[in-house]
C-alpha cells in the first residue's frame, strides 16, 4: 500500500507544484504589467494594423462561444475610442447579436457616440427590441433632449412595448405629446396607460388633471397607483378629497401611492385626512393618522392642546403605538421650541 | 485484520480525496470562464448611467442587527453612502441587549414615528419604527428579539421596493456595491431572482475598505489572511463555477438580492433553521424546479464590501461550526433532491456535491487522519510516505487557493502586489496551519447538528480603535 500511496502523492506533487509556482508568477508578473501599463499615460492611439485587427474581429460573422462574443464587443469599444469610421458599419452587425448581453454593449457604445445617427439607431433598437430596451431607455435619456421630436412616433407604434417606452421616455419633454399622452390613458394595454399616466404627471393644465383624476378609477391597480401620485402632482389639494378615497383601496400598493400622494401635498391635505378619521375601514383611519402625523399635524396639535378632541380623534384613528410615537417625539423636543410654538 | 482494515480506510479517504479534488479542479476551469465572461460583462457597463438612469430598479437595503453597537453605525453609513439612483435602508434592531438602537438614534437623529406596514410574514412584536429627518431614505424598526431571519422578515415587511437586499450589520460596503449587483438584473429581472457577490474579510472593515482600490490592505496576521483566502475559494472557485452551472446554492447572507415576489411566495426566512441563508436560497431552487419556472440566481465576481472575520481561534471555532450545523441541516431537510433529474443541476451535481464535500469531509478528514497515525505507529505505513502525501495535499490545496487569487486580481485587482504575494506563499501552509481549526470546527458543528442543537452561538465584535 506504501507504494501505491507513494505513487499517488508524487504524481499529484510532480502536477501541483509546477501549477502552484506557475500561477503565483503569472499572478505577480501580470500584476507589475498591469501596474507598469496604468502608470502611465495610455496612448489612445491604434495602428492601422491593430486597427485592422480589430475591424476584423467586430466583421466576424457570430463567434462560437460567449468568449469570442465579449472579445468582439471589447474590440468595437476600442475602435469607438479612437473614432474609427468603421464604427457605425460595424454597430450594426453587434447590435443584432441575439445575446442581449452582446447587444446591450453596441447599445452603449450607441450612447456614447450620441450623434444624430446613433440616436436614430437606438430609437430603431428599441423599436425591434435589440438589446435590452431598459438599456436602450437609459441612453435615450441621457441624450436628452436631442431624441425629443424622434420620440413622437413611438406612440403610434402597433407594439404596446414600443408605446411604453415611448410614454416614458417623453417625460424631460413637456412641451411634446401632451394630446397624445391623454389619449394614451385610454389604451388598451395597460402598462402603456400607467406609462402615460405616470408622463403626464410632471406636466399641468386642466385636460391632463381630467385624464388622471379618470384613471384613478381604473381597473388594473398599478395604472391606479400612477394615477394617485400624478393626480396629487398635478391637482395638488384639488384632488385630495379623490385621493383619500383610495386610503380604502382593497390593494396596499394603491393606499401607499394614495398616502405618498397627500403627504406630499402637506397641510392642504389636512381637511380631506380629517374626514377620513371616522372612516369605517380600518386602514383607511390609521392611513389618514399616518399621513396627519408625517405633515406635522399630530405634532402641531400635541403642542398647541395637547387635550384637543380632534387629537384625540386621530390618536383613536392611529392606536396606542401612534399614540406613543407621538408623545416620544413631543418630549424629545427641547421646552424653548415647545415656548415658542 | 487490523492492518486490513486500516488499509481500506487509507484507501477509502485516498480516494475521496482525489475524488473531491478533482470535483474542485473542474469546478475551477468553469470559473475560470464564467469571471473571463463577467469581467467583460463589467468592462462593458457604463455604471454612470446605471447610476443615474431612472430605470434601475428601486432596491430596499435590509440590515439586521443584535448586538452590534460597535459596528452597527458604520455599517449603515456605509449602505446610505451607496451609489444607487434609488433605494431605502431599513436596519432593524432584534431586541439588542447593548447600546445599538442607543448609537442609531444617535448618529442618525432618529425620532419615532408609526407606519402602518403589511404583515406579509408573522415577526416577533414591532416596538417602533424610526424615522431620521437627515436620511428620508433610512427606515430602524426596533423589534422584540426573535432571530436574524426574524428581524429580516420584519424588515420585508416594511420594505417598499420590488428588490431587496439583505446584509450583516458587520459588513461595510463598497459605494457600487448594489449597481454591481444589480446590474444583470436590470436587464433580466423577469428571470433572474437572486443575486449575491464576492466579499472579502477583514478584522477591522471600516478601515480595511477606507483604503483605495488596489491599495486594499490584507490583515498583517496569517489567521485573519487564511480567512481570507477561504472566502477566496468559497466565492472564485465555487460559487462563480456553480452560477455558471445553474445551481448556486448559498447567497451568503452578507449580501443576497432577492426579488420580493419571491421571497413573499416561500414564505420569507425561515426561523427553524440556524442560519438563514442557504436554506433559503435551497428552498428557492426547489419551489421553482419543482414548479418547472425559469429562474437564476447567480454569484457575481465583483467585490461588494468587506465584512468582519473573528480575530481569535475561539471565535472563528464558533463561527464555522455554525456554519457547518446549517449545512448539514439544510441538505439533510432537502434530500428529496439528492439526485432526482427533476432538480436539474441542482439535484444532479449541486446537492451530492455539497454532502460529499461539506457534510461528509469532517468525517473523512478525521477517519483519515486518524488511520494515517495509526497505520504508521503499528508499522504498518512509512512516515515518509505519510509526510509525502501530506506535501502533495498542501499543494494541492495551494495550487488551488493560487487559482482563486488569480481569478480574484484578474477581476478587481484590488489588492497590493506585495500582499499578493503574501497570499501566495502563505498557501502551502494552510494544511497545518489554519486547516486543523476548521477540521475541529467543522466536527464540532457535525457533533452539534446531530444532537439537534439550533443555537446561534455568535461570536462576540473584535475590539477596534475609537474612531
């Protein structure tokens, strides 16, 4: 047996030992290398014949392992450093790449180069859906506001995908699409109408207030979500009497849009909350409380009457924690403030 | 007979030993690949604009904490500190015996406030939820204690994003940590559900993560550097091969992104367990083969932070056995796995990998050392022989730990050269010098698991300098 173990252990000796040295010097000569390379001022320059390399290496028709695919990809980046004009010939063939990995590289290179070209190329990217079109979004954006006008058509667009995108990319344009926007609120699909919704929220005027106080009442409760916060943007304290409605929404996502919604609105929400103190569901009561107590209402009133009814009235609404929260915070506040106030 | 005996058992552990290796060396070459592929994935990101783009998923940032009032506020400076366009941090105190929650409101300006949150997963009593007006984005929930899945589950509860992402309150973030993260999931969150990454250890991560990027230094001590090296192993040749291979099985719980859908569909983290986190990512993997859904969950190279490693024998014996406890527990609670196609990769190769590399190597580790003593008292084996092997195993090991390094540079080249090479030659060392503490700790953990014990036993904070 002493042999066979012998044999055993010097064979994987005679493996281990060379690998063990051969990789602790390619780790510290490929670390001085690395070094030595960053120390300097890299020249961004490419010979002809690298650059014919790489041009080369981008034209090849689909590599066969992922391997190849990211050589490809990192070889376009370089000749996009140095503006090679191979450039917009070879984006295309990159951009098609089935992998969206692969093609969400070309999609950033796109962003990068930002010209008039590869705006149009991105617009059409995100139409046949090259690449991931979250990514495609994302460089459109931080193009703004050249892609603006080139935008209008996506909300024409047959695919409710393109639509989407198309809603929510117009939102860094207010002065585009607004009539479009409204009549997107009544699209069939649904994930374009809250698109639409959510757009028209950072914009005014009576219309668009009309088109989401509507959608708050839609059928799918995420387009409701969108309407509750774009309404209270828009309509400010005019729509709070709607909004609080919603406190009493069967979805916990609609209620947490619907307090975002008027806490944001501050005091002017405060005579809709009062009204739904006495509210016969539960979360509604407690929502209201919530959102009294986050606009400093609660506060407001312990300091001034500490035995007022209407706090009462709130403390009931938000239960015996609510009630201790708010004593904590009241005696945590130094008695000058509490003078003063 | 004796002697017969006691050379199968030789030849027993010979083999498992040669057929584990062989398991890690081809576990190493598809690791090789997958960090060749994300290290392009990484080179090929624009983190500016993932960063400033509004549509990167929202994330909830989970911390739990018990008794972590020297480390707890550093911690969560750290998470608010990340570069991401949107996300919250809820830190929830698990009933602390110290001063956590004293330090929290303290260094966050923290005022009580009542938020009325769903109770998708039962949790021990909420005493308060804590609001800070310098940080709208920070959330403490100060709760009854009843555990880190606990605390993490009435974190959940709070939560408010689609994302979330649980983290130790030891750790200490690098800026980028959650777009590294995140980054593959911003362009497949319908597939992929979970994500964890690389960490590194430190005695002291505050400090060890002030230092820039590849001017990290490693502890000056070989107990905390072997530590790090383990963690090397664990994250290089390990997960990164098991992501590849579709059954990553252990999002640590450091940092594990989790899609909140999905943990809301297996019912959050379990209490029953020691630890949390490999059941989880466990129960993940069976509920989706089980159901034939299309899913990942992938272990990404990118160094997200660093997280405090024990600083005396004692406490890392305490650490690992635990460890090993939850191992055990976890492949044992899912054997119906074991080998069943139905589980894809998972039950094929992931499963019994694990039982015959972790659940199983205490016992071998033990038979063999044990019968390779006694083989050559009665005579029955050359001592020569028996140090020869020992050689051939150090290097096996250190051939292997160099491959980990190497796929760590080739990454994040986060290191100094000179600790570089610290590593190095520290790695044929590991056999006798930091391996016996884990062999001891891994048969203390086998020991505990099997008389049923499920105590956390956490090992007390390293000392560190006033800041």
């Amino acid at each position: 047996m002493d042999a066979l173990v012998l044999r055993v252990a010097l064979v994987v000796l005679a493996v281990t030992v060379p690998v063990w040295i051969l990789l602790s010097l390619a780790i510290v000569v490929g670390r001085m290398r690395y070094e030595r390379a960053h120390r300097g001022i890299r020249s961004t320059e490419l010979t002809s014949r690298e650059a014919a390399r790489l041009v080369r290496r981008v034209s090849k028709r689909r590599p066969r392992t992922e391997w190849g695919r990211w050589r490809r990809v990192s070889a376009l980046q370089r000749l996009e450093q140095v503006h090679h004009p191979a450039v917009p010939r070879l984006i295309h063939t990159v951009l098609a790449d089935p992998d969206s990995r692969i093609a969400a590289a070309a999609i950033r290179t796109l962003g990068d180069i930002g010209d008039a070209w590869a705006i149009d190329l991105l617009v059409d990217a995100l139409r046949r859906g090259n690449g991931q079109r979250s990514r495609v979004a994302a460089e459109l954006e931080r193009l703004a506001p050249a892609p603006g006008p080139k935008l209008l058509p996506l909300l024409r667009d047959w695919n409710p995908t393109v639509r989407f995108w198309g809603a929510t990319l117009l939102r860094p344009y207010p002065e585009l699409g607004d009539a479009t926007l409204i009549d997107l609120t009544w699209d069939q699909d649904p994930n374009v109408r809250a698109a639409a919704v959510e757009t028209l929220g950072t914009r005014s005027g009576a219309a668009v207030g009309a088109a989401l106080l509507a959608r708050l009442d839609d059928g799918e409760w995420f387009v409701r979500v969108h309407a509750a916060r774009a309404a209270g943007h828009v309509l400010g304290a005019e729509a709070a009497p709607t909004i609080t409605r919603h406190l009493a929404e069967e979805r916990w996502w609609v209620r947490t849009a619907a307090k975002d919604a008027l806490r944001a609105m501050g005091k002017d929400a405060v005579p809709s909350l009062l009204a739904v103190l006495v509210h016969e569901d539960s979360f509604a009561r407690n929502g209201a409380a919530e959102v009294l107590q986050d606009v400093g209402f609660v506060d407001f009133l312990a300091l001034d009457d500490p035995r007022s009814p209407l706090l009462q009235r709130i403390y009931d609404a938000g239960g015996e924690q609510f009630r201790e929260a708010a004593e904590a915070r009241i005696a945590s506040i130094p008695v000058e403030v509490v003078r003063a106030a | 007979m004796t002697g017969t005996l006691l050379e199968i058992t030789v030849l027993v552990c010979l083999g498992y030993l040669l057929v584990t290796n062989l398991a890690y060396v081809a576990l190493v070459v598809v690791a090789f690949v997958e960090n060749g592929v994300r290290r392009h994935e990484h080179a090929s990101q624009d983190f500016d604009v993932l960063g400033e783009s509004r549509f990167t998923i929202p994330v909830s940032v989970i911390v739990a904490a018990y008794d972590e009032e020297t480390a707890i506020v550093a911690s969560v400076e750290s998470l608010l500190g990340l570069d991401y366009p949107e996300f919250e941090v809820i830190a929830v105190n698990d009933g602390s015996g110290d001063g956590t929650l004293e330090r929290l409101v303290e260094a966050f300006e923290l005022e009580p406030y009542q938020v009325f949150v769903r109770h998708v997963f039962p949790t021990e009593h909420v005493h308060a939820i804590y609001r800070s007006a310098a940080h709208p984005n920070l959330v403490i929930v100060d709760k009854e204690n009843g555990g880190k899945s606990d605390a993490l589950n009435a974190g959940l509860n709070v939560a408010r994003y689609r994302y979330v992402c649980g983290v130790d309150a030891d750790t200490v973030f690098d800026r980028e940590a959650l777009l590294m993260g995140m980054r593959r999931v911003v362009e497949d969150p319908a597939r992929i559900i979970g994500v964890t990454s690389h960490l590194t250890i430190a005695e002291d991560p505050a400090r060890a993560m002030a230092a820039p990027e590849g001017r990290r230094p490693i502890d000056r001590r070989p107990f905390m550097a072997y530590q790090h090296l383990d963690y090397l192993r664990a994250f290089f040749n390990n997960r990164l091969a098991w992501s590849r291979m579709g059954f990553m099985l252990c999002a640590v719980g450091a940092f594990q992104i989790w899609r909140r859908d999905v943990l809301e569909e297996v019912g959050g983290y379990s209490r029953t367990f020691t630890c949390e986190d490999i059941e989880l990512t466990f129960r993940v993997h069976e509920k989706f083969l089980r159901e034939g859904r299309e899913y990942e969950i992938l272990c990404l190279p990118d160094n997200v932070g660093t997280t405090e490693g024990p600083d005396t024998v004692r406490k890392l014996v305490s650490q690992r056995e635990r460890w090993q406890r939850v191992i055990n527990e976890t492949v044992w609670h899912y054997r119906n796995m074991w080998l069943r196609p139905k589980y894809g990769n998972v039950g094929m190769i992931g499963t019994p990998f694990y039982l015959l590399t972790e659940v199983l190597a205490p016992v071998f580790e033990v038979l063999g050392i044990v019968s390779f003593v006694v083989a050559v008292a009665l005579g029955l084996f050359d001592p020569a022989v028996f140090v020869v092997m020992l050689c051939a195993i150090a290097f096996l090991n250190a051939a292997l730990t160099a491959c980990a390094i190497l796929l760590d540079d080739l990454q994040s080249r986060t290191y100094r050269l000179r600790d570089l090479v610290r590593m190095l030659v520290l790695a044929p060392l590991d056999l006798v010098l930091y391996r016996p503490i884990i062999v001891w700790a891994r048969l203390k953990g086998t020991f505990r698991f099997l008389r049923g014990d499920k105590a956390w036993h956490k090992f007390e904070r390293n000392a560190r300098a006033p800041a």
